[in-house]
C-alpha cells in the first residue's frame, strides 16, 4: 500500500506574512546630511534635487564679498540712525542734558579733592559739600574777573580789531591783490554787529537761551555736581549691576577712563589756558599794546575750544596791535602768539595732559564744527571732552582683560 503524503492546509489570506515594502527614498536637502541648516525652507513647488541647491544659492547671497558689504552697510545706516535720534532726542532735551555734561566734566575734575579730603577723616557729604562750594567760588571769581576786564574795554576791544581789518585790507588792495572789498567790508559789518548788539551773548546760551531754562540748568547742574561727587561710583555701581563678568569689567574700565580722561583734560586745559594768558599777556603789557588786559582774558576763554581757539585769540591782539603800532608790532604780537602756543603745545600741553585727549587734529576740527553747528559756543566747548570720553570708552571696552591669579588655598586639617 504506497504511502501518500498530504499536502499542508492553505493559510487564508489574512494569516500570510507578507515582507515589508522597501522604505520610501525622501529627498533630503545636502546641507541637513551633514547637520547644517541653511535657514531658508524648502519650496514644496520644486523638484527635490532643485531644493538644496536653490538654498545654497539663496544663502551664497549674503556670504560673499558683496552681500557682506551689503550687511555691514546696513549695519552703519542702523548705527548712524541710532545716533540721530540721540542727538535729537539730546537737543530737545538741552535744559537737561547740557547741565548733566557740565556737571559730570566738573566732577570729574574736582573728585580728587573730594577724595583727599575723605581721606584725611571728613565724611563724605561734608567733603563733596565743601569741594562743591570751593568750586563754586573759584569759578564765581574767574568769570568775574573776566566780565570786569572785558565787558568796560569790550566795544572798544572791538572797534579796534574792525579798524584793524580795515587797514589791513586796504593795504592788500594797495598791494595788487584781486581783492573785493565791498565783501570785507559786509563781512566786517556784520561781525561788528554779532559781537556789539547782544547776538553774540545769547548765541553763545545756545540751548539755554531763556532765563528760566538759564536758572533752572544752574540749580539742577549743582544739584547733579553735588551727588555726583558724594555718589559717583556708587551710581556708576548701580548702572552696571544689570552686568557680570567680563561686561562688568569692561564697565569698570570705561567708567575709570572716563573720569580720568574728563579730569585731565580739565585741569590740564586751565593750566594751559593760565600759562598762555600770562606769557601773551605779559608780551602785550611790554610792547605797550592797548587793551592787553582783556586781550590777555580772551586768551584764557578761548584756550578752552582746542585749536581754533588761540588762532582766534591771536589774531584780534595782532589786529589791535597793528592798529595802535603797526605792522612790526603786530608781526612782533604774532611771533610770541606762535611762540607760546609752541611751547604749550610741544611742551607743556604733553606733561601737564599726558595722552588724556589722544584725538587727532583733524578729528578735533571736525568735531568742533560739529559742536558749533548743533549748540553754537556751549557746543564748541563741550564737543572735545565728549568725543574724547567715547573714545576713550571704545579703547576701554576693547582693551584685554588682565589675566586674574586665583588666591592660595587655605590650609586644611
């Protein structure tokens, strides 16, 4: 009996096990295989091949020589639209903002009192007080001398310097030099105009130009110079608390420059602007040049606007002097006009300031005219010692960190 092998059962159909379809191929974009992320979203729109490399496209835009000229322009006009406002935002608010700067230029300038006196047993308060009323009163007393040795000769301070220009053009015109006079003489007119009917006062308040904005700046500036010089690293503490580590140093060393870049540049200009008046002013008294002593002040005042100021200076006594003595006199005036400034600039200047206002002559040109544009004489005066704190504050916040030794452990056990 042969022996016939059954066949298995057929499974239904629902009990095969079918194998897995192979996995779908997705495109991916190049810049994802190798865990980049090119920023910009795939167009569902193109083909997948077309993807990856219209994202490289896209973002080759900003990366090369142009679209990184393009970013770093955007950046300035951002940055320079960011200092606009400021100044506007400072010339509406000049009744505050120029009693501020006046008074953080003072105090920096007379902390090293304040903090000799803390030194020596006085409490602070009485320290800031007593540097605050000493300043006052020797600030009272030059400008008094000036007002007293300027305002009685000033018209004819004036008169003489317009006579002055008068000769002095008609003796180029004589010369044969295509000279319009009739321009002189409208320039000159007007000159003597703006510095005898009181234009030349008020625009010298630029800024300040009422009285109740005048008084209200001075009582608000005294209060400032006062909790400035009681307060001033604790305030400066206060503004950096929102900062730590190296930002907080960088603070640290702005702050610090920023005194010491204020301070010097005050003392050291008055002591410049004492040695120039003496010296010029002693020159006038011994070549018997009328009005030497308020020529003399005016060199002082104007010692205060860097540059420009003692060219000023110079050439109204030569063009008195010229008037009263000729013109070997005035050629006489100018060589020691030149020979002090020389002095002072090649010699004294460097001691007394250092590098405490390291901008480029220049540089200071353009920001005095920058100054004058926007707040007239107050302007001119403050624009040196602003620009020289900000550059001051860049170097700071770029200078490296002093390398920190960690203490020695304390012994244990």
């Amino acid at each position: 009996m042969s022996e016939t092998t059954a066949a298995p059962p057929e499974l239904p159909v629902t009990d095969r096990v079918l194998p897995d379809p192979a996995p779908a191929v997705t495109a991916v974009p190049s810049g994802r295989q190798h865990g980049l992320h090119l920023g910009v979203p795939a167009d569902p729109d193109l083909p997948p091949l077309e993807r990856p490399r219209t994202a490289r496209r896209l973002a080759a835009t900003w990366t090369d020589g142009f679209g990184t000229l393009a970013m770093r322009c955007l950046q300035a006009l951002i940055v320079a639209a960011a200092a606009a406002a400021l100044i506007v935002l400072a010339a509406r608010l000049n009744t505050v903002v120029i009693p501020l700067v006046i008074s953080l230029i003072l105090a920096s300038a007379l902390s090293p009192l304040t903090r000799w006196l803390e030194v020596h047993g006085w409490p602070r308060a009485l320290a800031a007080l007593s540097t605050l009323v000493l300043g006052l009163v020797l600030l009272a007393g030059v400008t008094a001398g000036i007002v007293i040795a300027v305002i009685a000769q000033w018209a004819s301070l004036v008169a003489a310097a317009s006579t002055g220009v008068d000769r002095l053009v008609r003796s180029l015109a004589s010369s044969g030099l295509p000279i319009d006079q009739a321009q002189f003489e409208n320039a000159r007119r007007n000159a003597v105009a703006f510095f005898t009917n009181g234009s030349f006062a008020s625009t010298a308040l630029a800024g300040l130009s009422t009285v109740t904005s005048l008084v209200t700046g001075l009582v608000l500036m005294l209060f400032v110079l006062f909790f400035f010089l009681k307060d001033g690293a604790l305030i400066w503490r206060f503004l950096l608390q929102p900062f730590h580590g190296e930002a907080r140093a960088r603070g640290d060393r702005i702050g610090d420059r920023a005194v010491t870049v204020l301070g010097g540049y005050v003392r050291g200009t008055t002591l410049v602007a004492l040695f120039d008046a003496v010296f010029i002013g002693l020159g006038l008294v011994i070549l018997r040049v009328p009005l030497a002593i308020p020529l003399a002040v005016l060199m002082f005042a104007t010692a205060y606007i860097p540059v420009i100021g003692s060219i000023l200076a110079g050439a109204v006594a030569a063009l008195v002097s010229f008037v009263t003595g000729g013109p070997v006199q005035a050629v006489i005036v100018i060589a020691i006009v030149i020979a002090v400034n020389q002095f002072e600039g090649n010699v004294l200047q460097p001691v007394v300031m250092g590098r405490t206002v390291s901008l480029h002559p220049l540089m200071i040109l353009l920001v005095l005219t920058a100054g004058t544009v926007l707040a007239g004489i107050v302007g001119a005066l403050l624009a040196v010692p602003i620009t020289s704190v900000v550059w001051a504050a860049i170097k700071g916040w770029r200078a490296p960190e002093p390398a920190l030794t960690a203490p020695p452990l304390e012994p244990t056990g």
